[in-house]
C-alpha cells in the first residue's frame, strides 16, 4: 500500500510559479510510474505530465515547455515545477503512483491551485 500526500498549492498570479510535491510513504516510489492529473470545476480529471520508474518524462500539450515533472527517489518524492502559470491551469492538481502490470494504483488527496490577478 502506497499512501501519497501533495503539496504545494495555493494562489499564483499569472505568470508566476509553483512547485508541487508528491510524497510517498509504505513503499518505494522509485518501482513505481508517478503521474499529475488535474481537475477543473465542471470538468472531468485529465493528465498533466507523468514520469516512468526510469525517469523518461511526457507532458500533454498545454503545458509542454512550462511544467516539468522530476522524482528524488532517495526521498521517495515526485515534483512537478509549474512555470508561466496560465488561469486555465486553476485546478484540483492530484498525483497517481502506478505500476499497470501489477494493478498497483494509488491516488493523493489533491492539492488546488488557482492562477488569478
């Protein structure tokens, strides 16, 4: 069982940067892929960026050369860096730690970011 907790959220003005942290504890991180999704009011919960257990890193197009997902498996952590903040990127951000062939599948609680002026 992996139980993983984010942080980092809050409120940003347009522009500006926020770094996420997924930290994991019950298991080592490092076997597992970690994804961000996000969820925005009214909306159904999409992926931002995901990392494999071998480092190797996809991003969906709307945030590809402003957000970058990296892990620190010594602290068993996974990070998402969040540059140039638009107000479309306001959401519930959650981290997914998964290991498909195994049915392993765990979710963090979520944390809200709001861009806004």
């Amino acid at each position: 069982q992996v139980q993983l907790v984010e942080s980092g959220g809050g409120l940003v003005q347009p522009g500006g940067s926020l770094r996420f942290s997924c930290a994991a504890s019950g298991s080592a991180l490092m076997f597992y892929a970690v994804d961000w999704y996000r969820q925005a009011p009214g909306k159904q919960r999409d992926f931002v960026a995901g990392i494999t257990s071998l480092g190797r890193t996809n991003y969906e197009d709307p945030v590809k050369g402003r957000f970058t997902i990296s892990r620190d498996n010594a602290k068993n952590t996974v990070y998402l860096q969040m540059n140039s903040l638009k107000p479309e990127d306001t959401a519930v951000y959650y981290c997914n730690a998964h290991i498909t062939n195994l049915g392993h599948n765990y979710w963090g609680q979520g944390t809200q970011v709001t861009v806004s002026s």
